[in-house]
C-alpha cells in the first residue's frame, strides 16, 4: 500500500501487570520524509503517551482568542470626562442620521473614545493555558514520572532483564504523579470557595474570582463552529452570532409577489410617550456598576458618574432640535388633503 509507519515505540502503558504495552495510536501524513517523530510520557492521568511530530512547515494560526481590555475606575479622571462629555457638540452625533440605531452607535463611539483618554486600561489575552494550581509538587511528581518512563524506554529497547522492576517503577511513579495533581487540585478549589463565600455576592470581585474559576477548571461545552466561508468561530459572542444568522435566514418567508392582509383599524390609539429628563437622570443615577457591559462596551459606572452631563446637554439639543422642527414644520404649506 506504500505506508510506513512512523510512530514504532508503544504509546499505550498498562498500568496492569502483564499487559503487553502496545501501539495505538496513528499518525498519517502525506510526506512522512519532513517528519521527525518523537515520543514521550504520558501528559496528566492519561495512559497514552504524548507522541509528537515536528515538520519543516506549519498550518497557520487560527487562534483567535484575543484580548481582553481592562480598565482602572480607580484611577480615571472623571473631572475631565465630564468636561469633555459637557463640551462635546452632541448635535452634530444625535442627528447625524435618520436611523435611530446609526445615531446610537455615533454617540457609543464618543463615549468609548473619551474612556480611552481619560480612564487608564491594559490588554490581556483571553484564553490563557496557565495553571495556577500546577504547584511545586505537582512539577516534582511530572519530573519523577517522566524519568521513570524514560528508564522504562531504555530498558525495554536493551530487553534488560530489570524491564519489569521498571515497569512497576514507572506504574507507581504516575499513579503519585495523579495523587499529586488531584490534591492539588482539590486544595486550590476549597481555597476559592474560602474566597467566594467571603465576597458578597454580585460583587465586582466575586464575579472576577468567578470568571477565574472558570477560565482554569472549566472547558466550552461547544466546540468550534463552521462559518459559511469555511473560518472557524472560537469566541462565545462568534458562536452567538453565526446562530443568530442561521436562525434568521431560516425564519425568512418567501412571500413572492403576495399582497400584504389587510387588518381593520382598531378604533384605538397609542398615547404619546414621554421621556422626561429627570427621569432619564434617575434611572442612570441608579444603575448598579457591579453588572457587566452591553453590547456597546460602556460600562455603567461611566453612565452613572457622568449621568448628569449625559442627560441635561443632550435634552437641551433634543429640545433645541425638536423646537426648530416645530417652527419649519408650522411654516410648510399644507396640501389639498391635510396635514
């Protein structure tokens, strides 16, 4: 068939006396000769060892975790994100459409452009690999293990007659080396739970502990997705937004040339909704800055210390707008039909 095999030491070490280690595991390559295959000992509580393959040439790189922004609150200058928001001409962003969602979108970008001046923040990658539970011990035990299996290899390549004195050498060397990582373990889970309970709950620093938790004892239930182009969608918010547009290209209707149903009034209204400026200002005062960001990225403790600036300068550009529609709307003539 024109196979070779690449892989030719066991990769599989019972942990049972007189089981026949064995070859399981495959690699298959349509250039054998550019690899240079390598094999080593078991990687955490697996059985199978860590067979690695290094080649002259490498995929590209499809890690798309990102970062992620931290801000320092404690140390913005909100003074002068006051002074910028109160100085800022609002009406040229409030209006600078017709789509009411265009002129949001306006005015997130000013206040994300004035966090940026006035409140200090660092990127950090998303997704790191770190252990923080991975302590001294747990490193002793991998190195003991990993020596074990190395003296394991050599005897069974020499057929010494010490191969099965070796064998359970390197046995007992993983099972400690598992002892060592589930102690480990459960120590730092019970020291987080100490924590946790000492935080109040919905705290800002209850849910970062929390996040932590997650990002080191928890995987993504939901595998990478497959975008229409072929790219991989890694990032919850990705994941969120392929579904959301396969949900909706499946719920479009193909009506063709149908005309509309025609519905019957109701002999009912909607009253005139009004927003008033103290209210806008008390629901903004209100806000609890322990929740997470929108969608837009602006935090509410950003609203609510600038609550005031945000609500009195742009009522009075609303109004100010509103009024000059009034006046060019009174002065348009009116047709034959009405107003």
């Amino acid at each position: 068939m024109g196979l070779s095999q690449l892989v030719k030491q066991a990769t599989r070490v019972p942990d049972i006396a007189g089981h026949t280690a064995n070859c399981l595991d495959l690699l298959l390559t349509t250039d054998p000769d550019r690899c240079v295959v390598t094999v080593s000992s078991p990687l955490g509580t697996s059985d199978h060892c860590l067979v690695k393959s290094v080649t002259s040439f490498s995929p590209p790189d499809c890690d798309s975790r990102g970062e992620r922004r931290i801000w320092r609150y404690k140390s913005a200058d909100w003074d002068e994100m006051r002074h910028f928001f109160a100085s800022y001409p609002w009406q040229q962003v409030c209006f600078s459409s017709e789509n009411p969602s265009s002129c949001a979108e306006a005015i997130s970008d000013v206040v994300r452009q004035a966090m940026e001046y006035y409140i200090p923040y660092s990127d950090v990658p998303v997704g790191s690999s770190a252990r923080p539970w991975f302590n001294a011990d747990c490193a002793e035990a991998e190195k003991r293990k990993h020596s074990a299996f190395l003296a394991w290899v050599d005897a069974r390549d020499r057929k010494a007659p010490d191969l099965s004195s070796n064998k359970r050498a390197f046995n007992h060397a993983a099972k400690s080396y598992k002892k060592a990582l589930r102690k480990t373990r459960f120590d730092r889970i019970s020291h987080i739970g100490q924590k946790l309970s000492a935080q109040p709950s919905g705290s800002r620093a209850f849910w970062s502990l929390a996040k932590s938790v997650e990002a080191n004892f928890c995987r993504p239930t939901l595998p990478p997705l497959v975008r229409p182009d072929g790219t991989l969608a890694h990032t919850a918010r990705e994941k969120a937004g392929l579904f959301a547009s396969l949900f909706a290209n499946n719920s479009r209707l193909d009506t063709g040339s149908s005309t509309p149903p025609t519905l019957s009034h109701c002999g009912t209204s909607m009253p005139e909704v009004r927003i008033r400026n103290k209210e806008v200002l008390r629901a903004l005062c209100r806000l609890d800055v322990n929740k997470a960001s929108g969608p837009d990225g602006i935090p509410a403790i950003v609203l609510k210390a600038c609550a005031p600036e945000f609500v009195v300068y742009n009522y009075m550009v609303l109004s100010r707008s509103l009024e000059e529609r009034r006046q060019c709307t009174a002065r348009a003539p009116t047709s034959s039909f009405g107003t």
